[in-house]
C-alpha cells in the first residue's frame, strides 16, 4: 500500500511526474533512472537514509515509476513511497561493496526484462551519488541501449515551488529564525564552540510547534576570526573569543525543505573595516532584493548586488546564490542557476532562492544572507525575518 505519511497530495505528486514525462518526451528519453536522493524524494516521497548504497527511481511515459535499491530498504520506500507495493524492486544484499559484483547488474536486468535493453536510458551522469563504476557496468550490461545525460534534469523542474512546497518552506524558515536566536542569545567568549553546536543542533530538531526539525543536508559552519575567510570550516572544541568575528551559516529544515540563513556576530567592539563592509554588503543586499523580480534575470540580482561592493572596493569572486528547496547530504543546493554576473536565467514567480553574497577575505570573512522567493509582483520575499546587520555583542 502507498506510504503511511505522505507529505504531499496526490494532485502534487502527479502534477510532477507530469512534468518530467513532458521533459522525458522532449529530449527522447524512454526511460529515466533517478539516483539522486532529493529528485527520488521529489518524484515519490522516498525518505531514508540509505542514499549511501546504489538505489533510484525509474520513470515510465507509461506507468507508475518503480523504487530500486537494496533489499533491506524496501521496506522503508514501501512506508514512504505513493506507488503501490508491487512498484518497489530489492536487490539481494551480497551486491553491497563487493568485488564481483555491482548493484547496476541488477538494475541493467530489471530494465531489459521491462523492454528497456535497447533504448534511450536517461541517467544522472554529473551526481554526488551516481559513480563512474555504475555507469560503466550499465554500458557493460546494457551494450545495445544508448545512454542519454540526464544530469540536472529534473532539478530544474523542481525550480518553481508550489503552494505545498512553500508551506515546508515557511515552516523551516520559522525553524531558521529560532537556531538563529538561539545563537544570538547564547554565544559569548569563553564559550566552546562544541557546546554551542550542540544547542544549535537542539534548536533544530525541536522546530517549533506543528514544524518538527529534519535533519539539515548541511552541518552548522561558524569559522571564526582568520578561519572565517574560509567559507566551509565548521567548528572544533576551541572556544570564542573577544575580538573575533564569526559567521553562522545555519538552516532550519522541514520534511526535507531547507531556508538557509546566515548571520555574523562580533564579540566585543569591532574594527571599523568590518563596519565598512557590512554597511556595504547590506546595501548590496538590499540593492539585489529589489531586483530579484519575476522577468529579471539572475544575473541582474548579481551585478545589483556588485556595485556597492565595488564602490567600496570589496571584489568577492564568488557566486552570490543558488535554488534551494529540498534536498540531501551534502548540500542544500539545487544545482542548477548561479546568482552570477552572466547566468542569464529568467526568473520566475514561485523560484527559492539562497541569496547567499558571504564575504571571505584576507584574514577575516563576514556573512549576511537571505533566503528569497521571487513573487508575482514587487521585489523577491524574504522567508526569514531578522535584521541584517552585523551582530555586536560586548
């Protein structure tokens, strides 16, 4: 029978299969293989922590998508999944991490005894999740199919958010904006960064009300002082200081929904430098909020945001965004538009975005984000509220 808790209504769920079979069709695909966990997720409702073994999901023009992964966890897409239980396939677990044989064997039989042996395969070549060994064995078993690159492909229909998906969003928002809080009121210098993360991770996962907290695709990063020039440091068992800046980039998350927010806190009183950039990243900000509207582009957003930066001679070198929604270790990024000077992709109403311009410097980094839906009219919505400024606390 379908899964238990489906996040989503039947009218969502088939309004997306609609969509990718009309993108399968376009590129004269027969058959589609999904191994990324958020488009599995996105197409069926999977939901487990099993994306480290092979599985996927195969999508028809002419019937209901079939789950394939190890036989252990069939059980849980049986739980999770819309399709009925005859659309789960298992295979047998001696596949797992062994040297004579791969789990793609499975899957290239599943798909020749379907009538697949010799058609167009679309699969997700460029993935965290699909190795180079599975798409050589799949050549191997499957030597008469033409394989199509797929990659990104149903992550570009996830773009647009529908009502549903925005409500997940809202509430992960909300979750946001309390981890958020939780720091501001907490962090202090003599503090151990472990301690801190461990109330942030409590914050997390209690959510608020009716918005229980799911585990975030990424882990809390909050470098401080000449670590913050890096974007990507997390933390250790060293403890904060006065006189140091340090970033949080932190997101609440919602059956698998995610609104970054990042925001930066200055123990003690800091050196008029960093002033000088937040005045000039928040006019920045803002300056790109007011141009991420339906019908610009995303490149707009970027060079909005670039002149004031600029003029105070602030050059980051970086993309400054990136689609957000649902998604899976080990990011929470969609993978398709860049908020960059020349990603010319249109914007649309309902797009997410993580309008994310952190500044990673020589010697010292400083981060205030948001994360944004395009409307219909006006300028993008901020999902989170809080201030944006550089927090100081003495």
């Amino acid at each position: 029978m379908p899964g238990h808790d489906l996040p989503f209504s039947n009218a969502e769920y088939n309004r997306r299969l609609s969509l990718v079979r009309e993108e399968m069709e376009r590129r004269n695909i027969d058959v589609l293989f999904l191994e990324d966990p958020s488009n599995m997720n996105w197409t069926t409702g999977y939901d487990g922590w099993s994306f480290y073994v092979h599985q996927g999901v195969i999508i028809f023009l002419d019937e209901a998508p079939i789950w394939w992964g190890r036989n252990q966890d069939a059980n849980g897409a049986r739980r999770t999944v819309w399709m009925e239980d005859e659309r789960v396939a298992a295979y047998a677990d001696n596949f797992i991490q062994s040297s004579e044989r791969h789990p793609m064997q499975d899957l290239a039989r599943l798909l020749a005894s379907k009538g697949y042996a010799g058609k167009r395969i679309g699969v997700e070549l460029e993935n965290y999740y699909f190795s180079a060994k599975a798409y050589l064995t799949l050549r191997e078993e499957l030597p008469n199919a033409e394989f199509i690159d797929a990659t990104s492909m149903v992550n570009w229909l996830r773009g647009v958010k529908s009502e549903e998906e925005l409500v997940f969003m809202r509430k992960a928002a909300r979750i946001s904006e309390k981890i958020m809080d939780g720091v501001f009121q907490r962090v202090r210098p003599g503090m151990r960064k472990a301690d801190l993360v461990a109330e942030i991770y409590a914050d997390a996962i209690r959510g608020l009300d009716d918005a229980w907290g799911d585990y975030p695709a990424i882990v809390p990063l909050l470098p401080s002082g000449a670590d913050a020039s890096a974007p990507h440091l997390t933390w250790d068992g060293r403890f904060m200081q006065k006189g140091e800046a340090t970033f949080f980039e932190l997101s609440g998350c919602f059956r698998r929904y995610h609104a970054p927010l990042c925001r930066t806190v200055f123990l003690g009183q800091p050196p008029q430098y960093l002033l000088d950039a937040e005045k000039a990243l928040v006019e920045g900000l803002e300056a790109g909020l007011d141009t991420a509207r339906a019908g610009n582009t995303a490149g707009d957003i970027a060079r909005a945001l670039a002149r004031p930066l600029e003029a105070a001679g602030i050059e980051r070198g970086a993309r400054a965004g990136y689609p957000i929604g649902i998604s899976y270790p080990p990011d929470w990024g969609e993978r398709t538009i860049s908020i960059r000077a020349e990603d010319n992709t249109v914007l649309k109403p309902g797009m997410t975005f993580h309008f994310m311009p952190g500044l990673w410097m020589d010697g010292w980094g400083l981060e205030i984000t948001e994360s944004i839906l395009i409307r219909e009219e006006g300028p993008a919505e901020c999902l989170c509220n809080r201030p944006r400024e550089l927090f100081v606390k003495d």
